[in-house]
C-alpha cells in the first residue's frame, strides 16, 4: 500500500484529517470535496488540529467533482454522508483499480453492502470510526474527541470466501493508518465493530442534536436516559435476530459500557448530526435509527422508540428545509 494513490471521497473533516495525516506520512493523496474547503487548502494548506496533534499538510492534489479525478486508485476510502454512498460509487465506478480496495468509513449501516453493489464484494471493506472531528473553517480540521482506534476488515457474512484475502488487505492499510498517526486496527469481522457503533449512535445522535446537547448532558437527564436506554434495547434486539457476534451478552452489558466508559470521554462532545440538521437539513438518520426500523419490521420486532426519534429528526429536517426556503 505504500506506493499506491489514494482517493478520499468526501474530505469533510474526518477524510479531510485522514487524508491530510497519510500525506503528511508521505502518502499520495488526492481529496475530493467542496470547493470553498479545498481553495482554502490550495491556498494556505490543510491545517490540522486537536488530539491527533497540530500540522499544516501541503501539496495534497484536490478535486471537486469526480470528473476532475485524474487516473485509477488503489485505495479509495469513502467517507461521505450515508445518503450519498450510491451517488459517489456510480461517479467512482471507473476510479478504482482492478486490484485496489474502496473502505466505506461512514456511520451506520447498509453502506458496505452498497459499495458492493457497484465494485463487487472483493474490492470493499468496512471501517469503523469512532474519533470526532470539526471544520473549524474552510481549510482547518480539529480533531474534537478520539474515543478508539479505527477499525478496518471484512464482513465474513457478506464477503464469504473472500474474506480471508480481504482481511489480509485490512491489515496492510490499517497499518499503514497507525503508521500516518491515525490509531487503528485490522479485524476479520467488522459487523459486530460497526453494530457496537450503532447502538452508540441510535441512543446519542438524534437527542444530541433535537435538544442540541453533550453527550454528557444526555446522558445524566433522567428522561433522556430512559428514551436512549429503550432505543439501545431494540437496537440490541435486532442485532440479536440477524446473528451479529457482539461482544456483550444482554443490553445491560452494553449499557454498563456505554454510560461508565463510552460517555466519559465524551462528555462534552455534540454529534455531527447536530450540525446537519440545522445547516443542512439533511442527516443519516436512514442509516441509523431508521435502519434499526427497516430491520425490526422485516424480523417482525418491536422498534418503536428508533420509529419515533427517525420521525422527529425528518420532521426537523423538513423545518430546516423550509426555513432555507424563504
């Protein structure tokens, strides 16, 4: 992987500070992103910030348009918003080479198998990402929290026989990432890693950003709690039906974790979804809370709690909408 172009699809600000981290290590690395960030770049560098340390990264080749994108890539790591993973593998289709690897690094679920559909399951792996990070300004990038390291590999129940070569390539590019100052590692099932990162999502996104408060300040309202505590409970119920191996043997289990050792680190921390919603009028909800309804309804569960925060995310995102509008 040393030699290899990259291509990071989507440089908002977690493949703005991945990227940015490769090329800095020495990397060839092309970011694909909005025009006013990437001017900035060309300007003044990528500045970036926070815990994975400070640095201004230079001479990275930009593009705003797929179009623009010149040659193949061994490694495209996709890292746009889960409603666009279909959009960006169609104009990418072309774009990665016949022995490269595309790694959707997006939250929620449904986006492994979507890259699949275009590339083919023996080019795709997932990647779970649990640091947040921030455009601070067109330009600049701060890394607000780092919770784990990054987790890349295969999903045997969607890869089959080719897992065990794709793990083999999840383990050459996670080392190539802790190499590049990016904590991360390489596993040979990511299902269970990414479902781990659902239930922490379904609970904390969408109150984050309908009542606009911390992690930490969601956590200790005794209403709230209950509400993230009944969405984790459908959230692990569906899990449970589809066979995912995760590493906790009840809800409560998981619960234990998530509110004495997940939240501490991130109790000041706001979700992304906060930001979508009232700048974009767009989030991924479809990929978390509604896709825990897809599920439940499909297994014929109960997901009532995950219904009811999909519908008040859409309907604010439809007031965003409006306002915009005026």
């Amino acid at each position: 992987m040393t030699d290899t172009p990259i291509l990071i699809a989507g440089a908002g600000a977690i493949g703005s500070i991945v990227g940015g981290m490769l090329h800095d290590a020495g990397h060839d690395v092309t970011l694909l992103g909005r025009r006013a960030h990437l001017d900035a770049i060309e300007r003044g560098g990528l500045k970036i910030s926070g815990l994975l340390g400070k640095r201004t990264v230079a001479g990275m080749k930009l593009a705003d348009d797929p179009a623009k994108l010149g040659g193949r890539f061994g490694l495209i790591l996709c890292t746009v918003k889960s409603y666009d993973t279909e959009s960006i593998a169609a104009a990418l289709s072309d774009r990665l080479a016949d022995d490269g690897v595309i790694v959707s690094m997006q939250n929620g679920l449904g986006n492994i198998e979507s890259l699949i559909e275009t590339f083919g399951r023996r080019r795709v792996l997932g990647a779970r990402v649990i640091f947040g990070a921030e455009i601070l300004s067109p330009g600049s990038a701060h890394v607000t929290v780092f919770a784990q390291p990054v987790a890349i590999g295969p999903a045997p129940a969607l890869h089959r026989e080719d897992s065990l070569a794709l793990a083999e390539r999840a383990r050459a590019i996670a080392a190539m990432l802790d190499a590049a100052s990016v904590p991360t590692v390489a596993v040979d099932d990511i299902m269970p890693v990414l479902w781990a990162k659902i239930l922490y999502n379904v609970a904390l996104n969408p109150l984050g950003a309908l009542l606009q408060q911390t992690y930490g300040a969601l956590a200790t309202d005794p209403d709230v709690r209950a509400i993230m505590d009944r969405a984790i409970d459908e959230a692990f119920a569906v899990a449970r039906a589809l066979g995912v191996a995760l590493p906790f043997s009840n809800a409560d289990e998981y619960r234990k974790v998530f509110y004495e050792q997940l939240i501490p680190p991130t109790v000041s921390h706001r979700p992304t979804m906060l930001h979508d919603l009232h700048l974009r009028g767009r989030t991924d909800i479809g990929a978390l809370n509604g896709k825990i309804v897809e599920l439940a309804d499909r297994l014929g569960l109960n997901a009532e709690t995950n219904r009811m925060l999909t519908r008040l995310v859409r309907a604010a995102e439809r007031v965003t909408q409006r306002k915009d509008e005026r």
